[in-house]
C-alpha cells in the first residue's frame, strides 16, 4: 500500500462505558484520534426486519500501524459529501506491522 493511497480523513471514536442515574449502562463514543486511511466498500445487502427494509454495508479500511484501535471502537469519516459511522468488526496487523485492516460495517443510526 502506497501513502498516496490514504486518501480520507477517519476519526477513531473509542468507547466509553457509562452508569446512569438509574444504573442503566450505556456506552458512549469520543474521538480519540485523527488518522489517514483507505477507506474502501467492500458489499451491501438488504434485510428486512420486523416489516421495514434495512441495508446493511460492509467496508474495509486500511491505515498505518496502530495497536491502540480496536474492536470495540468505531471510525467515523465524510465519503460521497454523507457523514459515514462504522463498527469495527475485526482488526488484523500486517507481520510487518506497518499496516492496520479494519473489517467494518455501517452503524446503526439512532
């Protein structure tokens, strides 16, 4: 992979895990970081659910090394002029360790 390459602008978004006042536990996400990435679209697919239709997509981003990303962060970045949130499904390292894949899908937007 070429530094040309590396063409959006991602932010890591990490997870917060919070107590409410009740108790309920709920996560939240802050950006933790700014980085450089290949973001590609691998697949979509439609499902229906409980009578409505959801489509579901599934994205590949590389970067460079980063050990402190992980699975249950998501990514956030601008692609086709939309505001794009992915969970990260899976991180692999190259045996080189100069290179980070994130296998992710679209988040559900609330």
């Amino acid at each position: 992979m070429n530094a040309g390459d590396l063409r959006f602008r991602v932010t890591v978004l990490s997870a917060e895990a919070n107590k409410l006042p009740n108790g309920e536990r709920t996560t939240t996400y802050r950006p933790s970081v700014r980085l450089w990435a290949d973001v590609r679209p691998e697949s979509a697919k439609e499902e229906i659910e409980s009578a409505r239709a959801a489509t579901a997509a599934m994205w590949t981003v590389y970067f460079r090394f980063r050990p402190s990303v992980v699975s249950t962060d998501r990514l956030a970045f601008h692609f086709a002029g939309q505001s794009v949130t992915l969970d990260i499904i899976g991180i692999t390292h190259d045996s080189k360790r100069t290179w980070t894949r994130a296998v992710c899908r679209e988040a559900e937007q609330l």
